[in-house]
DNA sequence: GCGCGGTAAGTTGTGCACAATTGAATTGTG
DNA sequence: CACAATTCAATTGTGCACAACTTACCGCGC
C-alpha cells in the first residue's frame, strides 16, 4: 500500500494558504474603497488602460466572462465603471471608468505597501518570490 | 496625483495567479477521485490522522466551520466520511474515515508528482518556493 | 444574399471562502 | 447550585471561480 502525500510538504497547499493569508491582509484595507479583492484587480487594470473589453480584462487576469460578467455589473451598481455595447462590433462591450472610479485610484495607490509591510521578507525577497512565481504560473499554464 | 500601482508587480496577484493555475493542475487527477482541491485537502488530513473534530481540521487548514460543514456533508454523501457526535461532549462532531475513504488515499499518492512535473522548477527551488512561502504566511497570519 | 463556423458576453449551476448569526452544550465563577 | 461567558458546529448571505450552455453577432465562402 502506497503512502498517502503529507499536508506540510505540498507546495500546492502553501500557495493556496499564502494566497488566501495575502488578500486576508488586503481586505480591511479594500474594505474602506468599498471592493473585495477580485474587484480590486479589475479596477488596477483599467486604471493602466481603458476602456478594456471583457476579453481582455479576462486575459489579463485569467478570469472568464463566468466571473467578470457579475463582478462588472456589480462595480458599474457602484457607478466605478460603465459598459457600453461597442458600435462596430455588437458582440463587444466596452468598460470604461466613470470619474468616480477614475479618481478611487489615489486612494488606492497604498495599497501594495501593506503587504509588504506585513510580509516579513525583505524586498529582494518579495522580489524573487514574484518572478518564481511567474515563471511556475506560467509553466503550469502550459501543462494544463 | 499619486500613481495607482501596477498590476504585473504585485506580489498577491502572482500568489493569486500561481495558486489557481496549481489548483488547475490538479483538477482533471482529481476529478478521477471525484474530489475537489479542498475535499483532497480535508481527506489528506484524515489519512494522517483520524477521527479529528471539525475545529482541528480547520485549524489545520485554514478553513472555518462555514466552509467545512457544507464540505464534510458533501464528503459523507459520497461515503468517504462519517461524522459522531462525540459521547464526552456533545457540542463536538468527530469525523472518521469510512473503509471505502481509507481505501482512496493509495490511489491519491502520486497527486503531487503532477504539480512537480508541470512545475518547470527544480526539486530545490520547490522547495526553497515552500518554505518561503510558509515563512510568508505565518508573517500575514501574524499581521492579521 | 445565405449559410455556417467562430467569437463575445451573459446565464446557470456547483462548490468553495468568509463574515455574521444561531443554537446547543460546556465551563467557570460567585 | 445558578447563570453568565465561552465553545463548537451549523446556518445564512454575499461574492468569487469555473464548467457548461445559450444567445447574439461577425465574417468568410459559396
């Protein structure tokens, strides 16, 4: 009878808790801008660039038209963004900020220092454990 | 007008990122078990070490009795658990594995070998990868 | 022009996460 | 003993993730 795996030697599990312990760190913090984490990805986004379609958004955060479809009309309920069917192709929505969304991105450019705060690694640290993490999201793409 | 920060330099997007495509990873091995990642979590618990009451295997996991109570009823209908109201105190719920959950964990051994083939990363790095990511939550966990 | 494969967004259904609340059982304290 | 505070599991409600499906629309080939 083969073993079974041990909990504490998963990689797997490690990054499900630590991902889960890094947005536990963001919420009061998102909270007081009214958005959850998910929400949050989508406003940094269009904040770089927009309008953005769905796909887009979709690509850039490895999210379908399942999740974001309710989460934007959820965002455009708190009059941070629009979406407007595109004249060319009707297929095609475009989501814009509203000024009020537009302006939420001062408010929220703290943000990040909170995790580094709270990370106890040191910023080289931090660092390279964002390119690794990189290259195995995008290695992992690939077997999949 | 401060910068709002960058979505491909956020530590948490690349946990997020890296978690969920793992998860993905594992997903079609799982389905031929019927489980899904926090199922295979919960059982990897109990083949270490059984019967356990709900409030270890969440402290164990992370996972509250919000998130466990549902699972475990979906793990007892497949009929790989049992859960007894314990005798000596009869708020607690002990959870025990039935013969046919017992039996699932030989064929749950090579899960992680998956992860590791996919990863792109040396055994050394996925290792140096875990550890640095159980120093990191332990550090959230404390901020929290 | 017509059909048809392909594409974009939305919908439905399942299963986590997590906050907040409930209800029952136990423990601690006067 | 009485009873308030605590503990444990379950429940309720919201918001992701993700698969599977639907609907509307585009563009290509004929």
């Amino acid at each position: 009878m083969t073993e079974a795996p041990r909990l504490d030697r998963q990689v797997c599990f490690a990054l499900y808790s630590a991902s889960r312990a890094a947005t536990a760190v963001y919420r009061p913090v998102l909270e007081d801008l009214g958005l959850t984490y998910p929400q949050y990805l989508v406003m940094l986004v269009l904040w770089e660039s927009e309008p953005k379609g769905v796909k887009e958004l979709g690509e850039e955060l490895g999210l379908d038209s399942g999740t974001l479809s309710p989460l934007l009309k959820r965002l455009e309920a708190m009059g941070l963004v629009e979406r407007r069917r595109s004249g060319e192709d009707e297929r095609r929505v475009a989501v814009h900020l509203t000024p009020t969304g537009r302006s939420l991105s001062s408010k929220a450019s703290g943000i990040p220092r909170h995790l580094a705060d709270a990370a106890g690694l040191s910023s080289e640290e931090l660092e390279q454990l964002r390119t690794t993490l990189e290259r195995l999201t995008e290695a992992l793409h690939r077997a999949h």
